[in-house]
C-alpha cells in the first residue's frame, strides 16, 4: 500500500471506459508508443513519415495533403481559422451542442466576428437554416460555415453532404469547414467527395489513440483563401506544416511516439477493413439506442436519422441526477460514463461505443447499465437488454 493515497479504492478486473473520448488504446497501439524514440531529422523516420501520411489519406478520404499538429483537436480547430480568415471576418458555426459552440468562442477569442446559427442540442445541424441565412447574406461577408459533423455532447451525426448542398444552392463562396473529431473512423467521411474545404481531427476517438495529434485536411479553396488570411499565425502555420508531406520532415518537433502508435491504428483498421469499421459501428450504435429505449429512457438526439454511432447521450427521468448515476456506476462497476457537458450538466449521461470496442464489451456495458439503474432506484424495463442482443444477433 507504500504510496497509495487513502482516497485511491482497488477495482479488480478491467475497466470498460464508456466515455465518448478518450476512447480505448488497443495494446498493440500502446506497445508501438512505447518504442525507443528515433531521430526525426533522420532519413529513416523521413521515409516513415511519408508513407504514414500517404497512408492516413483514405482514412480522410482525400487526396489533399494532411497537416499534423502536435496539439489537440482544439488546437486543430485554431489553425483551420487563423490560416483561412483575416480579423473581424464573419464565421458562421451551426449550433448542434457544446462543441460547436466552443468554436463558435474560439472565433470570438480570436477577433472574428463570430455568427451562432442556434440549435437546441438535440437535433443536427440543419441545412435550410443555413442557407437561409446564406441567402440573407448579399453582400457575402461569412466567409466560412463551421459543422461538427459528430456532435460529442449530444449524439447527433449531422449531414455534411446536405449540407455542402445547401450551400452551393445559394452560390455563396463561403468555405465549408468540418470538426470530424469523434466521428473520423468510426463513420464514413469523404473530404474530396463531400466538397468540404477545410476537415479537422484529433487522434484520441475513432483512430484509437491518446490525445496529442491535430490535424487538417485543405482544399483547394482553403488554400486560396490561406494565401491572403492576416490573421497572425505561427505554430499552426499551414505553409511550414504542409512541406512534411513531401519530405517527411517537420519544422518542428513532431510528437514522433504518437505517430508511432498511429501508423499501428492505420494498420489495425486496414486489417479490419473500413467497411466492417463502419458496420461495427452501426450495429453498436443500433443497439445502443434500442437499450436505452427499451428500458423506457430517452435518447437526447431526437431525430433517428441523425443519432450518432460513436456514442450515445441519454436523458435522465426527471429529478434523477445523471452525474450521481455516473459516480454510483463507477463504484459498482468500475465503468466510466460520460458527463453532460455545458447546459445538459447533471441531465444526460453519454455512453461511448466507437474505436476497440467489440460486441462482449457492449453486451458488459449495457448489462452493467441496467442492473445499475435498477440499483440507482430508476425504473427501467428488463426487455432493454434483450432488444440490444436481438441487433447483437445480427452478422
């Protein structure tokens, strides 16, 4: 017990860690991490480089150069603005839930003038309304639309294709940006096909690794509008990034291990193929909710088309505190959900299913859940368990 705080409580057996990001580590990711750090000025981490990021562009789908940080998806979503816009030009952020609306604040932090087109976090962005506003906009001053396609705070999966659409409808030039940051490997994205001008991503969700790589993607658009963008940029300088591509050189210390453990991910999903990727996904997804409806709760998305398969947000029953649920299923088994975020504090709590996650870890997470809201004193119904098995029992 030598350096053990009285605090700390023994959990015998795994933890399924249930939150939608982080999300789980496979071992053979932490084992290629783990290894000896090379040279990243030398000709063998070069040709490594190259081939990784040659690599990571279906994972994208695009042919467009991929801009690796050593950051956060935060510090993803800073270098898509600062290297597209000038000061006090006008974004426009579709307002799905938390994160959508942390951008919307990076914008103003960062001096642009910041629209929030509003939403009430239960449904996707919604297209008409952008164009809407789009067609209200003669004189063309929002110079870029901002989505997150998967919203993490609520479980909502919005329509980039729709929305990409409703833009072109209006003719309006404004750049179509896309936070991917929970959704990238677990559900189908296409940069070049979907007409997306700026992609932004993170390392810690659906690639399956620990947070500390950002990326983007540009298009061809967003490179124009980057050679003309005052806005003051440095460490998330698209120019000096983009030359690792051709070179397998980095202007500055890339986060070498993480890059390891990345080249492993891209190997396990190639292994399983993108295809049963998405598949596994669905299905969990499918289940998930068929669960949680079946107990007799409230999924947080309320439309079907648009409810997430990375993880699910779920409502709960009035007067019921969903951060004690969370604390009381810690306790008794050992499983971490996620926190409702912002506005949806104490209300909803959100179950993760995305990255190395299989049908057992499911079938634990969903029985653990309903024996734990029995034991919580909620209500629910036993045939919700059942309902998840009969999806599970799909090939």
């Amino acid at each position: 017990m030598s350096g053990m705080a009285n605090t700390e409580t023994y959990y015998p057996g795994w933890q399924l860690l249930q939150i939608p990001g982080p999300s789980n580590v496979p071992p053979a990711v932490l084992h290629a991490i783990a290894k000896p750090t090379i040279d990243h000025r030398g000709l063998a981490f070069a040709a490594f480089a190259r081939n990784l990021l040659e690599d990571l562009r279906p994972v994208f789908g695009t042919r467009e150069d991929i801009i690796v940080f050593p950051s956060s998806g935060t510090g993803a979503w800073e270098a898509a603005l600062v290297n597209t816009m000038s000061p006090g030009e006008r974004v426009l952020m579709a307002e799905t839930g938390h994160f959508s609306t942390l951008w919307f604040e990076m914008a103003e932090r960062l001096g642009l003038g910041a629209e929030l087109l509003h939403g009430d976090w239960r449904h996707a962005a919604d297209p008409e309304a952008i164009s809407k506003r789009l067609v209200r906009d003669t004189t063309q001053e929002i110079k870029a639309v901002c989505v997150v396609h998967n919203e993490t705070s609520t479980g909502a999966t919005s329509d980039i294709v729709a929305v990409r659409r409703a833009i072109d409808a209006t003719g309006h030039p404004a750049l179509l940006m896309v936070d991917t940051i929970s959704s990238l490997g677990s559900v189908p994205y296409e940069h070049d096909r979907w007409g997306v001008d700026v992609t932004v991503s993170g390392s810690q969700k659906g690639l399956m690794l620990p947070p500390g790589l950002g990326f983007n993607v540009a298009g061809p658009k967003a490179w124009q509008a980057a050679a003309t963008a005052k806005m003051p940029r440095a460490y998330f300088d698209w120019a000096a990034m983009a030359t690792a591509t051709a070179s397998g050189q980095f202007p500055y210390t890339p986060a070498t291990n993480l890059l390891f453990g990345l080249r492993t991910a891209l190997d396990l999903l190639s292994l399983e193929g993108m295809d049963k990727v998405f598949r596994r996904h669905a299905r969990h997804g499918r289940a998930t909710r068929a669960a949680v409806t079946g107990w007799g709760l409230e999924v947080l998305c309320v439309e079907e088309d648009h409810q997430s398969n990375v993880l699910t947000a779920v409502v709960m029953p009035d007067g019921a505190s969903a951060d004690a649920f969370r604390s009381y299923m810690v306790e008794r088994f050992n499983l971490p959900l996620g926190n409702g975020l912002a506005k949806l504090r104490d209300r909803v709590f959100r179950i993760g299913h995305l990255g190395d996650f299989n049908d057992l870890m499911l079938i634990a997470t969903l029985g653990a859940l309903q024996l734990g809201l029995e034991g919580f004193g909620i209500p629910v119904k036993a045939s919700g368990l059942e309902a998840a098995m009969a999806i599970l029992r799909e090939p």
